[in-house]
C-alpha cells in the first residue's frame, strides 16, 4: 500500500507525545527529588510508598481498557454514535471501582496498611489524600485510549502530560513554601490530576458525549472490548508492579528511611527508561493498524526504528546517571546517600526497559495480548521471590538486582514469544553500540573530572554536558548510517488504509 505523510496535527502527535510525555515524567522525578531535599528520609519514604500505591492503582482501575481501545478504535469500522455509547458506558467501571476503593481506604484500610504492612509516620492520611488523585487518573487514562485510537491523542496528551503535571508542580511547590512539606506530594497529585482531568472534560462532552447506558446494537462491541481489555489489563498491572514493587519491598522488610533512599536512586535510573516510555506512546494503535492489514514486516520495521531511536537517545543519560549520579547528594543533601552498585545495577535495568519495553505492544495489539499477561507476570514473580530472598539479605543491593534479572527476563521471553507467534525476529545488537560508545565517552571525561577533583553542582553540570555534546559529535559523521532521518519518517507516519 502507499505510504502517506500524517495530516498536520496527526504529523505533530508523535512529537507532542514524546515531550509531553517526557514533561510529565520529568515533573514526576523533578518534584519527588525537590520534595526529598524538605523531608527527611523516613517521612519521604512514607509519601513515596503513598504514591507507588497510587500508581499502582492507577494501572489497576482502567482494567486495560486505555490499551483495548486503542485497539478497537483504530482497527474496527463503527460508526461514531455506537462509539460513543460504548465509550460512555465503559467510563463509568474504573471511576466506579476508584472511588470504591477510596472509599474502603477511608472506612480503614489505610489504618489497616499502616499497622500489618507499610508502618510510617502519617502513612494512612498521606495515602488517603493521595488516592484523591485515583478516580481523575482513570478516567483520563479511558479517554487517552479513545483518543489515541482516532489518531487524535492532542486533547489528551495536552491535559494528562502538559496541564497535569505543571498545576502538580505548582501545587507541590506552593504547599512546600506554606508549611505543608508532608502533604505537598499528596496534595500535589490530586490537584494535578483533578486539572487535567477538568481541563479535557469540554472536548470529551463535544466528542464523546455524557456517561449513557450503551444502545442495543452498541453491547456486542463493548462485550469484545472488555474481553480483550481484561488480559491487557492484566499486562499492565503486572508491568506497573515490576516498576514499583522493588520500593513496597525496601519498606516492608527494611524501613520507611531505606525505602527513601532507594526511590531516589530508583527516580535517577528510571530517567533512562523515560525516552522509550515516551516514544512509545503512539506506537500501539500503529501496530494495531498494520496487524489489522497483516502486515508484519510493518510492525518489525516499526520497533526497530523505535528501539533504534531510543538506544540512541537513552545512551547519553545512562552514561551520565552512571558516572555522577551519586552526586544528587549535591542537591537533596548527604541523608540520601546513593549506593553506586545500586545505581548501576537500576541503571541498566532501566536501559534494557528504555530500548525493549515497547516490544509488548507486538503481542498486545496483535491478538496474543494473553500471552503478553503471562510473560509479564511470570517476570513480576520471579522479581518477588528474589526481592523476598535478597532484600532482608542485602537490602537496596537485592532489589536492585531482583529488578535487574526480571526486566532480563522479560525481554527475553518477550523476543521469543513474538518470534514464535508473529515469526518477526527482533533481536540485534544495533542498540547496543550506542550504549558502549556513551559509557566510553563518559568514562573518559569522568576520569578528566576526577584529575580536577572539584566536586560542585556546576562542576557535575559541565561534565555530563561535556560527555552528551562528545557522543553527538562524534556520532553526528555516522547519522546517515545510523538512519535517524528514516526511523524517524517510519515512526511518524502510516499507511492510507
């Protein structure tokens, strides 16, 4: 089939995504940091576990269906009306199971949590005002997937990635500077998330209408939807978990201040990861859409060009993470301490998920989203098991490489699942090489800054600027060879159907 540039606001989507994206995520560790430096690192660890369990929920409560209708909008022909009838109906499960949830915290759980599992000073308030956010977070992740699946993801990205995060920022620093260090975190997601929620709510009533009963003829495609979805739904918890699972552990069974120090050596890493979350955040209706034309060489050519971008953007800010992150103690003060073993075990974990992650997208949209849950939560179990074997042992270094074996892991079965069941291979060492060049590069300047000995924030700054401008320079000869121009071409646009 020909191939067609995207409209213009189309064309723009995956740019506007991959920023977005990167903002929101940015604000995210931005903040957590900012907020560490006014806590100490025991009532930090309490806000932080509040908030791995508020994201965990958050990946709970849609039950798949951002991915699932992604999925049916992009590849199935039904007219705008039964659209809209399915999408009001389906709104309503996750902002019903939320405030469900909300309220059984409230009636006692979080006491509950607070004195059998996660003990921390004010655990159970800072959990309730937290979970605030919950039911405004599902409801946006719903209508980003109905966007997305009309490859019209602006409104979304606008309000969940650009207006959540900055009013997030806003109130997190507002309540800092008022006395409120404890709650500004808390108070900070709730706000955010109940703006952005509020900011998209005019586009969504002229698009999709009110929350409504679905038509008669409209119960067939939500029937097909929720059964697709539930499996995704599974995936995503299961991949949320792997995430944040390694920071609930280091809390149970080492305490609120280890569990402190870990999330911010967990928060520098997972820097890394941002640029594949990113640059994925169109990919999954485009794999639909070329699945649906059965098109595999599509779909490999696709997430190569991804997993091709990411190594090459991902490269530099592993090798600065590895080479002068311990110094974020320059920052948020010597209480934080980071381990250097910790943070290089994290650090490639999170590269491995920045170049791979977007591989269960192949599985998801394609039909074998059954599989994809499987693989996933087969990987979750064996990072618990090890977390509950290394963690009493060796504390941050256990989980460290509890994460480690189980994001290898993943991608593993991942590769051969997708080999097996697409018969598309998708194992290279292409990204590697980026890898090697940036951690070569920095080893070089962090020797030359080692000879200075000056240790200062300005100092750290001009290093890692002085080992990102090498890595462009001296791949900049090859960008022909390395085809960015074209990856880029591929990931932004799609074929006429």
């Amino acid at each position: 089939m020909p191939v067609k540039v995207l409209l213009r606001s189309d064309g723009a989507a995956w740019g506007v995504a991959f920023v977005a994206f990167l903002l929101n995520q940015a604000v995210n560790a931005g903040a957590g940091l900012y907020v560490a430096a006014h806590l100490d690192p025991a009532s930090f660890g309490t806000v932080n576990i509040a908030r791995t369990l508020l994201f965990l929920a958050a990946t709970v409560m849609p039950l798949g269906l951002d991915l699932a209708l992604q999925r049916s909008f992009a590849t199935q022909a039904v007219d705008e009306a039964r659209r809209t009838h399915v999408l009001g109906m389906l709104r309503t499960i996750p902002i019903v199971l939320s405030l469900a949830v909300l309220g059984l915290m409230a009636a006692g759980g979080a006491n509950l949590l607070e004195m059998t599992m996660l003990a921390g000073p004010g655990f159970s308030a800072a959990l309730l005002v937290t979970l605030i956010a919950l039911p405004f977070w599902a409801d946006l992740a719903v209508l980003g997937g109905a966007f997305r699946g009309r490859f019209d993801p602006l409104p979304s990205l606008i309000a969940q990635s650009i207006v959540q995060p900055l009013v997030r920022l806003i109130a997190t620093v507002g309540l800092l500077h008022s006395g409120f260090e404890f709650w500004s975190l808390p108070g900070g997601l709730a706000a955010g998330y109940a703006a952005g929620w509020a900011c998209l709510l005019p586009r969504t009533r002229r698009e999709f209408g009110f929350f409504r009963w679905p038509a008669s003829n409209a119960m067939p495609e939500l029937k097909a939807i929720l059964r697709y979805s539930l499996p995704l739904g599974l995936a995503l918890i299961g991949g949320s978990a792997l995430r944040m699972t390694d920071v609930l552990m280091v809390g149970a069974f080492q305490s609120s201040a280890e569990a402190g120090r870990y999330a911010v050596t967990l928060l520098l890493a997972q820097l890394v990861a941002l640029v594949g979350a990113a640059s994925g955040q169109t990919l999954g209706p485009r794999i639909a859409e070329s699945h649906a034309r059965s098109d595999s060489a599509a779909i490999a050519t696709l997430q190569r060009s991804n997993m091709a971008l990411v190594a090459l953007v991902a490269a530099p800010l592993l090798a600065s993470i590895l080479f002068w992150g311990d110094r974020i103690t320059l920052l948020i003060g010597d209480a934080y301490r980071v381990d250097g073993v910790v943070l290089a075990l994290l650090g490639v974990a999170a590269a491995i998920t920045a170049v791979t992650g977007n591989l269960g997208h192949s599985l998801g949209m394609t039909g074998h989203h059954k599989a994809e849950a499987g693989i996933v939560w087969l990987a979750l179990a064996a990072q618990l098991a090890l977390c509950a074997v290394l963690v009493p042992m060796w504390g941050q270094t256990g989980a460290a490489i509890a994460v480690l074996v189980a994001v290898t892991a993943l991608w593993l079965l991942r590769i051969l699942t997708i080999y097996r069941r697409l018969n598309i291979v998708l194992l290279g060492l292409a990204p590697v090489y980026p890898f090697l060049a940036a951690v070569a590069i920095g080893l070089a300047v962090w020797l030359i800054d080692q000879w200075i000995g000056v240790r200062t924030i300005t100092s750290t700054a001009l290093a890692c600027l002085l080992a990102v401008s090498l890595y462009g320079a001296i791949l900049w000869p090859f960008r022909a060879h390395l085809q960015i121009g074209q990856s880029l071409r591929i990931l932004t646009t799609r074929r006429a159907s």
